[in-house]
C-alpha cells in the first residue's frame, strides 16, 4: 500500500475519534504541531525514527511529552509507533487537515506575488479567490520577484497564471511566430 494511502487511512481514523470526542479543531493543531515538532527537532526526529529506540520507550516518551493533551490523541500517536508509521507524522497532518477543509467547506490556495503585501491586499485577494469559489480561502502568500507583476494562484493541482513574466512569454511567442 502507497504512504499517501495509509497516510489517509490513520487521517481518517484520527479525524473519527475528533469528530466524536468534539475535538476535531484541537486535534488539527496538535497533530500538525506535533509533525512541525518532529520535522524541526532534530533530537525528536532522532529518537522517533531510530530502530535502536524500543518502541515501548518512544511511546513513553510521547506519553510524558503530551501530557496535557487528550488520552486519545496520546494513544493515537503511540498505536502509530507500535505499527512503526511515525514517519508518516507528517504526511497524516496533511491529510487531516485536508479533511478539516472539507467538512468546514474551505480550501487552501497559494498566492504568488512580485513583492510583499500588506494585510488590506492579503485580505482582499482572499476575499476574491472566496466569492470566486464559493468556500472559504485559506491563503499563503510567497514573494517571487522574477514573475514581475501579477499573481500566479494555485489551488490544488490548478494554477491560475496571471503574472507579467507569462503575458511577456505569450507576447513574445506571438510576435516571433509571425
């Protein structure tokens, strides 16, 4: 079975136990937090993803390190290092989150711009793509100079060209086509 698969599949089964226990927004951040913990901590990583570290001591571990959070999520993660799918953290809080998008009918978009923008044109490009799609836009924003002016958007696997780099290209070839 593919990562993306089993990813998915523990996804599932987490965003079920949020859903009953009313934790489903809670489960999101400490899922995602616990991946950002794993991806940037060198000595998490190290101790998650080494085979000299017994299982039952890295579930202890996670055990003492999320203490406050809820025994279902504590359990969660440890049947993940039982079943050897720590490394899959990360790929599960994608898909989780993905899920959360769903249900809460919002999608998450990438905007590209020449230069840095101020939060009155962060919030009136996502208030655009939104009417545009009929749900909610969870934007990130990134700064690329070389596309000149414009936006590139990608939504998914859809992206929304709209930047002068790509309308000088089009010029460009129509005019040596000639």
């Amino acid at each position: 079975m593919r990562s993306e698969t089993i990813a998915r599949n523990y996804a599932e089964a987490l965003f079920e136990l949020g859903e009953r226990s009313g934790q489903t927004l809670d489960y999101a951040d400490l899922i995602d937090a616990v991946a950002a913990a794993v991806e940037t901590t060198p000595e998490v990583q190290a101790i998650l993803m080494s085979p000299r570290v017994p299982k039952a001591e890295k579930s202890r571990l996670l055990g003492d390190a999320l203490r406050d959070a809820p025994r279902e999520f504590v359990l969660f993660l440890q049947a993940l290092v039982k079943r050897g799918r720590q490394q899959l953290i990360r790929e599960i809080a994608t898909e989780y989150l993905g899920l959360l998008d769903l249900k809460l009918n919002r999608i998450r978009a990438g905007v590209t711009l020449a230069r840095p923008a101020d939060e009155s044109l962060r919030r009136s490009i996502q208030e655009s793509l939104s009417r545009q799609l009929g749900k909610e836009v969870i934007a990130s924003f990134s700064v690329d100079p070389e596309i000149l002016g414009g936006a590139v958007v990608r939504v998914g696997e859809r992206i929304q060209d709209g930047s002068v780099r790509r309308r000088m290209t089009k010029l460009r070839r129509q005019l040596l086509s000639r």
